[in-house]
C-alpha cells in the first residue's frame, strides 16, 4: 500500500508526495492533477490519495471517468476521495454504535 508522505518544496510549500513500486515519487498537487485531467483526460500518475487515510489507491481509465462523474468534477474527487476500505470502516462503527444504544436502551427498565 502506498501511503502519502508530506514534503516541503523549496518554496516552503507542503504537498504529499506519492512513493510508487519502482521508486519514482510524485508530488500530490491537486492544481496540477486538475490541469493535466482537464487536457489530457487522464491523471499525471493512475493514483489518488484518500483523504482519511492517505493511502493512494489506483484509478485510471473507466473507474476515473465514473469516480469523476460520481463526485462532480476532478477537483470534487481528488479534494474528498475517501477509499472503500475507510467507508466500510466508517459503516462498521456507526453499526456497532447502533447496536449498542439498542442495547443500553433494551437493558433499561420500563417507566410505570
């Protein structure tokens, strides 16, 4: 899993930056990633960041274009990406959180 990493630019500016497999690490500059997608229709590197995790997940081709059109433009999408695995999580623990209000409710004795 590749997990973003903050880095300081000569600027004094922080981005995360992205490690991929064979060692290349890109900047993560959601300017720049909406510049390319608009003229290119594609994204500098097939990843994008989660923004509860940080883990980078890939996305490219179809499941771009679907991300894209489902969140309402790139810059929706790269801004408030939030990753399968965080949502289920997140499906989880509101479910437990249920379930045990449920339960302290159920466990309380009737008023008369």
């Amino acid at each position: 899993m590749n997990k973003a990493k903050p880095v300081e630019t000569n600027d004094g500016i922080e981005f995360n930056s992205i490690e991929l497999k064979n060692g290349d690490v890109y900047m993560y500059d959601i300017d720049t990633f909406v510049q390319i997608y608009e003229s290119e229709g594609k994204l500098p590197i097939p990843m994008i960041l989660c923004n509860k995790s940080e883990v980078a997940r890939t996305c490219f081709g179809k499941n771009l274009q679907n991300q894209v059109a489902k969140a309402g433009g790139i810059r929706n999408l790269l801004e408030n990406y939030v990753c399968i695995d965080v949502r289920r999580a997140d499906a989880r623990a509101a479910k437990e959180a249920a379930k045990a209000a449920k339960a302290a409710a159920d466990a309380q004795p009737a008023a008369v």
